[in-house]
C-alpha cells in the first residue's frame, strides 16, 4: 500500500501569479510533497493556463516532486518538453489519449512516473488494462477546467472501486484525488482509498495554509 500519510499537492492554478516563487515557498514551508501543475489548452477542458515554461520556473523554485497534469488534447505531442521542464510525473487524460497504453509506455521511456486521469464521467473499466502499468491514477471529483469547484459526491463510491482494483493488480499504484478538496471531506475522500490529495483553493486561499496542509496530511486511511 503507497503512502503511510496522505500526500499533499497544493495545485499552482489557485496561486498568486504575480508572486509564483513565494507561493511555491509556502508549499515547500508547509512541508507539500508535490507541486501540481494543471495545463489547460482551451481545447480538452474550456480554459487555458500555461506551459512548459513556467513549468520549468516552479520547478526552478523547488526540490518537491513536479506532478503535471496534462489537460490537453493529443498530449504525445507536449510529453518530452513538459518532462524537459523538470516534470517529474506526468498525468494525461485516459479521454484525450486514442492509444493510451502507447502514451503511457512513452512517458516511462522519458525516466518519469507516469499517471492516467479519467472525468466524472469516465467509468474505471476503461483504465482495467493499462492499470498494472500506471504510478498514478488521478481521479477527477470535479469536471477538469477550473479551480474552486464543489467536489462531485459520486466520487467518493469510484475511489474506493479504484482501490479495490489496484489491490488485485497494482497495489502500488498511487490514487490521486483532484478537484473540490477541502479541511472538511478530505478525511472521507483518504477512508475511500486514495493516498494524495490535490488542493487549489484550500491551500492557497487559506488563511494559514501550513496548517491547512498539516491536518490534510494527518488524514488516515
Ligand atoms: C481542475 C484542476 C485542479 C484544480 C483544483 O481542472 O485539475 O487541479 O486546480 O483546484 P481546487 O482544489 O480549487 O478544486
Ligand atoms: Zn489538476
């Protein structure tokens, strides 16, 4: 089983950009252990955010583990000059990626963990196969696009379904959780299974978000 306390991943997306490094400072004082970076192309998701390039400004700020989500249509293009950037995993979209086992075996070849997201909407048999080869799964409790958004309650019944499925076929698999995080059902959405949990909003619109991170990461399965 991953993660004998719950992993912490402020996400940038809900950070004050015209301060990147002292927000990416308060992640790294509040002892995070990934920084997430969600791209945006206003193509897969409505919203667009940025690249590679700031990618490689976070992680020129920060030894913590660089988790970039990749919110893009055909992200085969995009992989190598995200993992070029200082990625250190990289998570695509099980619904932009028509040869999903091909994109995963791509991102391993790089040297990084490789993840596969699915939306609300996207039921867990379609990740069954590729599922003893994935480092993460990130499981969307929002619909991708924006952040500070209600966590979808439904999400809760697919976690623990994942975590069943990991433990008959990977049980080191990571379970990532993201979108609508808060102090409040962290702990339900930890009971369900999952070993890290993404927090935008509730992180950086904290008013102490050492604190916030502290009783997120205190969570126990
Ligand atoms: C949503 C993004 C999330 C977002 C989470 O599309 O993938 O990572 O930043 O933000 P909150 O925690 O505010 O829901
Ligand atoms: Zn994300």
């Amino acid at each position: 089983m991953p993660a004998p306390s719950t992993l912490l991943a402020p996400s940038i997306l809900s950070a004050d950009f015209t301060r990147l490094k002292e927000s990416i400072e308060i992640a790294t004082k509040a002892d995070s252990d990934w920084m997430h970076c969600d791209i945006m192309d206003g193509n897969f998701v409505p919203n667009i955010t940025f690249g590679p390039f700031i990618v490689q400004a976070v992680a020129a700020c920060t030894t913590m583990i660089i988790d970039t989500h990749l919110m893009i249509a055909d992200p085969d293009r995009y992989i190598e000059d995200f993992v070029k950037a200082g990625s250190h995993q990289i998570t695509v979209h099980q619904e932009a990626c028509p040869h999903l086992h091909r994109t995963i075996q791509f991102i391993k070849s790089l040297g990084v963990k490789a993840g596969v997201s699915i939306n609300p909407g996207t039921p867990l048999s379609t990740l069954e196969s590729v599922l003893p080869d994935l480092d993460l799964v990130l499981l969307m409790s929002v619909n991708p696009g924006f952040g500070g958004q209600k966590f979808i309650p439904s999400s809760l019944g697919k976690i623990a379904q994942l975590h069943k499925m990991r433990l008959k076929v990977n049980p080191k698999m990571v379970i990532a959780v993201d979108g609508g995080i808060t102090e409040e059902n962290a702990q339900s959405v930890v009971t369900a299974g999952a070993d890290a949990l993404i927090a935008g909003t509730a992180f950086f619109k904290s008013s102490d978000p050492a604190r916030t991170a502290a009783k997120i990461r205190a969570m126990t399965r």
